[in-house]
C-alpha cells in the first residue's frame, strides 16, 4: 500500500494518551518513537488496495493501531490494546456522531452498495485483495445488512504473524456504530477462523429489531 503519514498523525497522540494513562508514560513513548516505523512498514508491505478504495482507510486505522502496539514490542496484550482502541474511538466520537443511525437506517447499506459498484468496474479486477462485500436483500427488514467473505486487514495480518490482534480490532465495529447511534448485530467473523464477517445494523432506538 501506499504509505499515507496523516492518519499516524492524526492518531499517533491520542494512542499515546491512553498508553500514558493506563500502562505509563515510558511505555507510551516507546509505543509512538518505535510504533512510526512498525506502522510505514506494515503499510508499505501490505497488498494493494488502490487509492480510490472507498474502505482502504480501515486498513490505516488498524495498522495504526498494530504499529504502536509493535512499538511497545507487545509488552500490551491484544486484549489491553483494545482498550486504546476504545480511549481513541472515544476521543473522535463526536466524528462519528455527525450520523445517526435511527433517523437513516439505511445509510451503511447504501455506502457499501456504492463499494460494491466500485468493486465491480474497478476494484476486483486491479486489486483482487480487497473486500469482497455480498447482500442478501431478504434477511432483514430493518436497518443496513451485508457481509464479507474475504478481510485483506486479517489475510495480512495472519500472513506475518500477528493475527491475534485482529479481536480487539474487529470490536472497533461495534464502538463506531454504537457513536452513530446503532447497534451491531454480528454472528460470525473471519477473524474467529469463520467464512463470513457479518453486519447486521440498526438504530439503537428500534425496539423489535428482526
């Protein structure tokens, strides 16, 4: 992939506020002064996902992440990782609380309808790594559902090693949706060794979701 320095920039701070909190300051600063050159190479040796990928951001956010917890040479576990995870998440929710998921149910169906229009004229032909997203129109009536039968952020992963990272950042899903005021109905992750990575989203005011 190509390396893009603006989301260790963005991010890079907020990870070593949490990291200082909760496990020490010469700890954090290790996590960010080693973390910078484990997150360029993660990203510089990753597969290709191309520039126009509406989903590629998810795969700097998480190598981020998997950047400063190499910088600290794993002395946090993954499941401590998942709590900067959450301080960083936090940190932005007000990003993610610009939607809100019980007055447009829809809109997480319609973006990865546009990834999905995407992947057809452009991306599954250049960069066969990528996502690969599928539907099934008659599952649910309420709210956005689609899944994934193929995670380029977990094939990577697993392929040098570091898999079990991949929990803490699949729980990121749940967090980001819960800031939009939704709600993540999930049953199966490519992560846990599953086919399918699925996502079932509704408003967290809907009462009979089905």
């Amino acid at each position: 992939m190509k390396y893009k320095g603006y989301y260790w920039t963005l991010f890079a701070p907020m990870i070593q506020k949490s990291i200082s909190v909760r496990f020490g300051k010469e700890l954090a600063g290790k996590a960010v002064r080693s973390g910078k050159g484990e997150y360029r190479r993660l990203v510089q040796n990753a597969p290709e996902l191309g520039n126009n990928n509406p989903m590629a951001s998810n795969a700097y956010f998480a190598y981020v992440f998997v950047g400063a917890w190499l910088g600290t040479n794993k002395k946090i576990s993954p499941e401590e990782m998942g709590l900067v995870m959450q301080d960083v998440l936090k940190n932005v929710r007000f990003f993610f609380g610009l939607v809100d998921l019980n007055r447009d149910e829809k809109k997480w169906y319609r973006d990865m309808k546009k990834y999905e229009s995407w992947c057809l004229h452009e991306g599954l032909q250049k960069y066969p790594s990528t996502w690969r997203v599928n539907f099934d129109e008659t599952r649910h009536r309420r709210g956005s559902y689609y899944y994934f039968t193929s995670c380029p952020i977990c094939s990577y992963l697993n392929s040098v090693g570091l898999g079990e990272i991949m929990k803490p950042l699949c729980e990121t899903d749940k967090y980001m949706f819960a800031y939009q005021h939704g709600v993540l109905h999930r049953e199966h992750t490519i992560a846990d060794g599953e086919e399918i990575c699925d996502y079932w989203i509704v408003g967290d005011r809907l009462s009979d979701a089905k």
